[in-house]
C-alpha cells in the first residue's frame, strides 16, 4: 500500500499556515489543537482551503511521540 501511495506524490506538495496552535501538557500527554489555510497542490490543480488538526503526543523519555492525529476541512456552518 504505501509503495503505490509513494508512487503517487510526484509533483504533490502540501503547505500550511496555522493562524492558531494551542497546547495542554498533562504531565507525560499532550493534546495539541491547531487551525489554519492550507495549500495543496498537485500536477492536474491547485487548492487552497481551511484545515484543522488534533493530535496526542506522549512523552517518552526525553521525546515526545504522536499517538493520535486527525486533520479535516471543516466544513461549511
């Protein structure tokens, strides 16, 4: 699966901007909110739209690792 993912990212960039980033530390867990434009684009387009991230990371030694992470475009309200 991830050979023929690989396979399909020539020319594929993906940028972001986050306008808002916040972060609660729980002692060895993190929950990390982010918001902001992002910017994709491909060999056939060009997009721009809102994007926003969740994500935990746990602290693991002195590294912090993701455990869980989702992004979306919200949608519209």
């Amino acid at each position: 699966m991830f050979d023929w993912l690989a396979s399909q990212l020539e020319g594929v960039s993906f940028s972001l901007l986050w306008e808002s980033v916040a972060i609660e530390v729980l002692g060895d867990v993190a929950v990390v909110q982010a918001f902001g434009p992002a910017r994709l684009t491909t060999p056939g387009r060009d997009a721009e739209f809102r994007y926003r991230m969740t994500g935990v990371l746990v602290r693991n030694n002195a590294r912090w690792l993701w455990r869980v992470y989702h992004g979306s475009e919200p949608g519209a309200w």
